[in-house]
C-alpha cells in the first residue's frame, strides 16, 4: 500500500488529520515502533514521547507526527513521508486495520463441532473445530466461535461478538453484540459462595446469571462470576486484561478498563470510565464511583466517591499517597531521631 492511500484511508478515521506530506509516497507494507521501524514501515511519535530526540536516526519510511513544528522540520530535512493528527496513537491504531486486515472466516459449522437441540444460528457464523454448543443457544451473525469453545445451555451471543479458542460460557450468560471473548477465559462460573457451620462449609447455590453488554472486550484467562441470585454486569464498552477475577453480583458501568490481576470482590459496584491499573483489589460490596482512576497495587476497602485519583494500600488521594511515600525512606532517620528525643526528654 502506498503511503498516499494510506492516508487517503485515514481521513474518514476518528484520529484528526491535519496535514501531511507524502514525499517520494513510499509503499508501506507493516509498521513498527519508533526504534525498531525501518525501510517500507510506518511509524508514530506523540508529543513528549522520549525518542523525539531520535528523529534524525529513524529508519521508517514514513511517520505519523503530533503538530509540533520542531518535528515537521526535522523528517521533512530526512525527506520522509509524515502526517500530523491530533491523536497520534489513535491514528498508528487505524493504520494498523489497513496493513494488517483480519482474517474473514467463511459461513459453516465444522464437521467435529457437537451442536445441542434447538440451537438457532443467525446467518454468516463460523464455528470451528471441536466446538461444544449445548441446547437452547441462539448465536447472532456474523459471530465467530474459535476452536474448542464450550457453550452451556441456554446461552445467548450477540451479533458479530468473537469467542476465542477454549473459552467457557457457562449457562444462561448473556454475550451481547460485537463482544470479544479470548482464550481460556471463563464467563458465568460459580460464584464463591459459601455459608460457615458447624459441620464446616455448606455451598451457597450460585443461581444468578452473568450479562456483558455490547463491546465488552475479556482478555485471556479471565473469569466473570456467576451470583447466587441476581446478575454479574459488565457495562458496555468496557475492556478487561488478562487474568482478572470479577467476583459474583459486580455490577461496572460504561467504558470501565481493568488491567492485568484486578481482583474485584463480590457485589462491589463500579461507575463509569473507571480505570482499574494492575494488581488492584476492590473489596466486598464497595461502591466506586465514576470516572475514578486506581493506580497499580491499590487496595479499595471504602467507598470511593467519583472523580478521584487513589493509590495505595489502603488507597488514598493519590497527592497525599505521594507525600507519605516521599517520607518512607526517612523513616529510620525519623525512628532514630525519636529515640534521641525520648533520651533527652528522661535526662
């Protein structure tokens, strides 16, 4: 593809074109990052990125550039070709829909997959080998379900949603339209629930059910429990990493992100466009409020109200977790100087 038609293709994008130069209009045939790029690979730079500095080294034969004259100046001497956005990375990410199309699975059921009794499956669906579908499904068109795929029963897929290999829909889970499922995930599992007595524990049956809204995207190896009554939600347009643990009856709003080994327990509630980092725990029946922002490790045992910025273990404003933090390392210096106060203090 030639880096004319590229940008062509890229003007109908969501990332702002704002002016380019296609220079010798190079054919571009894959993309890299900034260091790694070279001859016939597109690359990006945002503003404040640290290799800016490189510019005059990079190898790639075209590059998408914030508006920054410093920059334009500097790959218009290399001669290369270069488009400014006003989101850079967005517009590297739908120049990658270009250069790297998906695969186009074609309509049928393959023959080792076992289908239950009354599954209805909508038109233009892939089901690869040794699927198992239960009975009472319905799947949605255009959707695709990966090899090794078990389906319980009364499962309902939305339109165009994919299900990686090996993943597992347990019953009356409910995958709304263009959701992505990847591998060895678990959607609808028992909740943990047990009830103390004196015999030991008697199991709690885990009756609810579990709804991922539209556009929900499960990484790999994560599980979304199932409550004893009720439903597990997870709100549309909400994106989860790998092996994440979502406890039974969690209710997330809208375009939540959870990155790798969040831990959310049991009937905690969590607001719209919350950012979970790495690591962090939610405890039991906490509420979160929207647009809250949780760094890595945090430990959330209260309710937090919307719009703040927690850390630490247990999680406060981040400005204050980054002033105790500051006094950490002087510590035993503190301790020391204690010790002398109290010497003196007796004397």
């Amino acid at each position: 593809m030639l880096f004319s038609e590229l940008i062509n293709n890229l003007k109908l994008g969501l990332s702002e074109l704002q002016e380019y130069n296609i220079a010798s209009d190079p054919e571009i045939n894959s993309a890299a990052s900034l260091d790694l790029a070279h001859k016939k690979q597109i690359t990006f730079l945002e503003e404040g990125n640290k290799f800016g500095f490189k510019l005059n080294q990079i190898k790639a034969d075209a590059i998408l550039l914030p508006d920054n004259k410093d920059l334009i100046s500097v790959v218009q001497k290399r001669n290369l070709a270069w488009a400014v956005f006003k989101y850079p990375r967005l517009a590297f990410a739908e120049s990658l829909d270009f250069l790297y199309p998906k695969v186009k699975y074609k309509e049928g059921v393959h023959p080792t997959a076992v289908i239950g009794l009354d599954v209805e499956i909508q038109s233009n669906v892939y089901i690869g080998a040794n699927v198992s579908i239960g009975n009472n499904i319905k799947i949605g068109r255009n959707s695709i379900i990966h090899p090794g795929v078990v389906i319980y029963d009364n499962v309902i897929i939305g339109e165009a949603s994919e299900l990686h290999a090996n993943c597992v829909i347990h019953p009356k889970s409910i995958i709304g339209d263009q959701c992505i499922i990847h591998s060895n995930s678990v959607i609808g599992s028992e909740g943990f629930g047990f009830v103390p007595t004196k015999n030991g524990w008697r199991k709690m049956p885990q009756t609810g059910i579990v709804i991922l809204e539209k556009e929900v995207e499960i990484g790999s190896g994560t599980t979304v429990d199932r409550p004893a009554v009720g439903k597990t939600i997870i709100g549309e347009g909400t994106k989860i990493d790998n092996l994440v643990q979502i406890g039974h009856g969690v209710k997330t709003g809208k375009n939540c992100a959870m990155a790798s080994q969040v831990g959310i327990a049991g009937g905690a509630q969590i607001g719209d466009n919350v950012i979970l980092a790495g690591q962090v725990g939610v405890a039991n029946r906490v509420k979160v409020g929207s647009n809250v922002v949780a760094s890595s490790k945090c430990g959330i045992h209260t309710d937090i109200d919307p719009g703040q910025v927690i850390s630490g273990f247990p999680a406060i404003p981040n400005r204050l977790w980054l002033r105790c933090s500051s006094t950490f390392k002087q510590l035993p210096e503190i301790a020391k100087s204690l010790k002398e106060l109290k010497r003196n203090l007796s004397k």
